[in-house]
C-alpha cells in the first residue's frame, strides 16, 4: 500500500514490501469478499458431498421421532378429553405432526434414494435436498405451533412453499436425467439375476 504521495511506508522491507501497515476499508471489503467466495465455494462442495446424505440421516432421525411422538400420544390418548377429545382441532392438529414425521422422513428416504440411480446433484439437486429437509423440520413444528396458536396458520406456507420447491426440483432433476437413469442398470439387482 502506498503513501499518498506514492512512497512506501516506512519498514516495508523484503518480503513484507507489498503487505499493508494499515487496511483501509477498501482492503477489509475486498478481503471480506474473498473470504466469503472462498467460504461460499467450500460450503457448496462440502454440500455436493455430503447434500443426500444429510437426507439420508434426516429420514431415519424422522422416523425415529415418528415413532417417540406415537408413543408421547400413547400416553394420554386412552384420556376421552385428551387435549379436547379425539375429533378436536389441537389433538388433530398433534396428530398431524406425529404423521408427518412418517410421511416427511420417507419423502427424505425416497429423495437419497433417486440420487442413489445416479441423478447428479447440481445446484438444483442441493435446494432440493435442502428444501426437503427445511420442509420437514418446519411441518410438525407449524403443527404443535397450530395446535397452540390457529392464528398462526399461514405459517403453514413455510413447509408447504419448500416441499412444493423440493417436489418440483426433484421432477426436473429426473426429467432432465431421464437417458441416464434408464440406462443405468442397479447392480444390485443384476447380481442376483439368473443367467
Ligand atoms: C412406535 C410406533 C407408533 C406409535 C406408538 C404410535 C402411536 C399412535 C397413537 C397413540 C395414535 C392416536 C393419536 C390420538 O389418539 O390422537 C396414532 C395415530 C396415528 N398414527 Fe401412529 N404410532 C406409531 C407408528 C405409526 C406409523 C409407523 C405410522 C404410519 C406410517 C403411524 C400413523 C398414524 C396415523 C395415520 C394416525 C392417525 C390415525 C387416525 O386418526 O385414525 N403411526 N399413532
């Protein structure tokens, strides 16, 4: 960096003649911007590498609360006016979060495995991944929140708008692969074929 009046600074020696003495805020905004490229570029292929599995943990982790919230509501549904009785919004609306960790962590299981037949996860693919698992995380969470609170009830559009974005993705991605999946043979399968 140089004085104004074009020297440099004094002690700028060896190595260090062209490294700063003073960063100005130009420097820290073009060193923010570098670092956040860099950390964006890592981000996204860490993400590529590890994207569907995270889909993969997420549909099991689901499951797993499927059946630890089937048991919570065993505990209290033999109760006649439990949480207002069986018809009532709230029990429906417990009822619903239960079911949809089932419903949501498959729909995760069924997504790993289409990138399993070799649909290459892009960009798309990523928000796909990621719109599934934010789609999943927020449904039963707006549906305890419903059952507490029905005003909030357009909150249900956070789910709703990522599974619509998760499922549309997902049917691009495949139709844009359509060749390569039909070609791909599952090796699985072939082993155990008779000749
Ligand atoms: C550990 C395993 C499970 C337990 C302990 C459990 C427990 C329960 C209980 C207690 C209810 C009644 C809730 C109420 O009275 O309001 C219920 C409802 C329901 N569960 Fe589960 N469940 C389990 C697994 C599953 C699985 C694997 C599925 C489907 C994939 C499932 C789907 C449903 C559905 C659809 C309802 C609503 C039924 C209706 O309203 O008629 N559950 N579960």
């Amino acid at each position: 960096m140089k004085l104004p009046d074009g020297r440099l600074p004094r002690g700028n020696v060896g190595w260090r003649s062209n490294y700063p003495r003073n960063i100005d805020a130009d420097d820290t905004g073009s060193f923010l911007s570098i670092t956040a490229a860099l950390a964006g570029a890592v981000i996204l292929a860490s993400m590529k590498a590890d994207a569907a599995h995270l889909n993969l943990l997420f549909a099991w982790l689901w499951i797993f609360f499927g059946f630890l919230s089937g048991m919570i509501l065993g505990l209290f549904f033999h109760r006649e006016n439990w949480l207002g009785g069986y018809g009532s919004f709230r029990r429906r609306m417990y009822r619903l979060a239960h079911i949809s960790f089932f419903g949501l962590g498959a729909l995760n299981l069924l997504f790993w495995l289409t990138i399993q037949r070799g649909v290459p996860l892009d960009s798309l693919g990523i928000i796909a991944s990621v719109a599934f698992i934010l789609g999943g995380v927020t449904m039963p969470v707006c549906c305890v929140l419903m059952a507490h609170f029905p005003k909030a009830r357009f909150l249900f559009g956070l789910p709703v708008c990522c599974l619509i974005i998760g499922g549309a993705l997902s049917l691009l991605l495949i139709c844009r692969n359509d060749a390569r999946l039909r070609s791909a043979g599952n090796p699985d399968l072939d082993t155990h074929q008779t000749p």
